[in-house]
C-alpha cells in the first residue's frame, strides 16, 4: 500500500478518524439506538447498554461506570438514544483527558532527546517513525532516525524511504548486525550532528519473548553509557485494530521496559477503537497520538473530545 498524497480534498483528521471508526461506532451508535425509541430507562436497558459496551471493547469496568452514571442521572425516565450517545461520549472524554498528553521532545542540555520505539511486528513503529520525524522536523528541530531493527532485512530499507521523506539522516547497519551497537553508534552521531532528537526503531519480533527482551534491555544498557536519562521516552506503539489483544501487548512490553505513553496506530478503519478507552481506564499510560492513515501527516495528537464523539458516531 502506498501513502496517499496530500491533496486538497483531503478530507481533515477529524473526519478520517470519524469515518474510521465509523466501523466501532456503527455497531455502538446502532445498538443504542434501537434499544431507545423513547422508552424509559429500566433495569434491564442498563444491562443490554452494558453489554453493549463491553462487546464495542470499552472494557468491564468503564461500562459498569457509564452505565452507572447513566442511571444516576436518567433512571426511570425518557431518555433518546441521542441523549445517551451524548452522555457516554462525555463521559468517556473525562476518562481519555488525563492520558491525552502529546509527545513533545523536550529541550535538554545534553542533546539529543532520546526516543525508543517498541512494539510488536505490524504495529506501526515504522511508519510513526517517518510520521513524527516529519512533525518534529517542521517544528524546527533536527531529527536523527536509528534503524535499530537489524533483524528484518526490509527493515532498514522501510527506515530509509521515511527517512528521505521526512528529511532526517537514517544512520544503520548491515543486516543482522547488533542492535545495541547500533543504537550506541546511533547516539554517538546524533551528538556530533548536534541534533535535538534521535528515534530509534527496533525489531517487533525476535525469535520469542526472552530474546527480544535481552535486546531491549542491551539497547537501553548501552544508551545509559552515554546518556544515563536515555531513552527520555519510551513509546509502544499499539494496532489499535486488535482489540482485547492489546492489554497483553501493553503488559509484555510494561514487563520488559520502561514504557512511558502509547501510541494508537490504524484508528481509520478500527472496529474496536473502544480499546483505547479501556486501555486509558486501566493502564493510565499517557496516550501520545493516533495514527489514521499510512500517509507521512496521518499522525494527529490524541483529542479526547473528538475522539469519544467519534466513537459515539456523533457527527461534527
Ligand atoms: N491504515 C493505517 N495503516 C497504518 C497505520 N500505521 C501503520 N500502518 C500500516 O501498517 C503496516 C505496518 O506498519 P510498520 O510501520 O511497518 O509496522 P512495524 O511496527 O514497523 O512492523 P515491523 O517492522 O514488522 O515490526 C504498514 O503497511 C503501514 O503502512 C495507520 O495509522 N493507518
Ligand atoms: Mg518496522
């Protein structure tokens, strides 16, 4: 697939996301509307309202808390199934706003601001890669990109296409090469080019779980030598097209390093967009951003408004 071209009819984020998740918000939007066609809100309509949350991937817990909020304000009286819509998007806005907390490099003396990127195979790492350097480049900063995943031999080639898009040097090594050499080198050229930020990518998957933790851990071993505030961030980067799968994502990678926010890729066609919800509710990671398209600006700052209107199907 290739990244599609900036053009003018393009439509904006906002409507990309909602389009994207029209196909978690139908589901949502549908099923509540049929269970309100002006009918008081009774025992039993909770019960289909909470089920229909937890299947939409929102998790247990959020839907026993916007069902419960629902009751409290509207038990036993009419309630359409706009108004409900309206309730659960502002809820769940509430839930995702202290997580929304974009990824800014911060300014530091001993440059350059070091960013890991994590995550299992097809997840996106690549691709926001190419997606943030192209933000944090037209912010004026200079942008260093490691292809740290030495293990795929299409790897380093992908890095390099996003690095030539985005402007920013790539700096590798030969297939199959350590990683850990390669990202301590990665860190030494970033300073002598005096860039502000270095992105390193890193294999999604290693011959299994042990091993790809022994990489990381070396990875991040070998940048404390340089730097002992290395990484200064942690990125997962979640499909957010695999639902429930995510939570054991998010725990592997918690156990194997320091995870410091997630980012949501392939929202623009999510059937179970709600998993970020649940997500929010029970890890509190910060969520960075989501990725809504393969193209080099389908990369939007986590919007918890839009987002839970979005996922309501609630237009505009
Ligand atoms: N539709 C859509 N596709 C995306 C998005 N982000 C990434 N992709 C696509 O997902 C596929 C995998 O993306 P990569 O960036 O290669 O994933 P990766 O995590 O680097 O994968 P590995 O290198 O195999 O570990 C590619 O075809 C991307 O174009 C997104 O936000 N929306
Ligand atoms: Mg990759």
């Amino acid at each position: 697939m290739s990244a599609e071209p900036a053009s003018p009819e393009r439509k904006g984020w906002f409507a990309r996301l909602r389009d994207g998740l029209a196909k978690s918000s139908r589901r949502l939007a549908d099923g509540i509307t049929s269970l309100f066609v002006k009918r008081r809100l009774d025992a039993a309509t909770l019960e289909e309202l909470e089920d229909l949350l937890i299947t939409a991937d929102l998790g247990v817990e959020t839907a026993a808390k916007l069902t419960a909020n629902l009751a409290r304000e509207k038990f036993d009286k009419e309630v359409t199934g706009d108004e409900v819509r309206a309730a659960f998007a502002a809820d769940i806005a509430a839930i995702l706003a202290p997580v929304a907390v974009p990824l800014e490099p911060r300014e530091i003396a001993n440059k350059p601001f070091v960013v890991l990127m994590v995550g299992v195979n097809g997840s996106g790492k690549t691709t926001t890669i190419g997606k943030l350097a192209r933000q944090w480049t037209d912010a004026g900063k200079s942008v260093v990109l490691a292809a740290g995943d030495t293990f795929r031999a299409a790897a380093v080639e992908q890095l390099r296409v996003w690095g030539e898009r985005s402007g920013c040097p790539v700096i590798e090594k030969p297939h199959g090469a350590d990683a850990a050499a390669l990202a301590f080198d990665a860190l030494v050229e970033a300073r002598e080019r005096k860039a502000d930020v270095l992105i390193i990518d890193t294999a999604g998957r290693l011959q299994n779980k042990a091993g790809l933790m022994e990489e990381l851990a070396k990875v991040i071993r070998v940048l404390k030598k340089q730097d002992p505030e290395a990484p200064h961030a942690t990125v997962l980067v979640l499909d957010g097209t695999v639902g429930q799968n995510a939570h054991a994502q998010v725990k592997t990678f918690r156990e194997m390093v320091n995870v410091t926010g997630l980012i949501v890729t392939k929202l623009d066609g999510s059937a179970r967009g709600g998993i970020v919800v649940a997500l929010a509710q029970s890890q509190g990671l910060p969520v960075h951003a989501v990725g809504v398209g393969e193209g080099i600006d389908d990369l939007h700052p986590f919007e918890p408004d839009a987002f839970a209107r979005s996922l309501m199907g609630i237009e505009g």
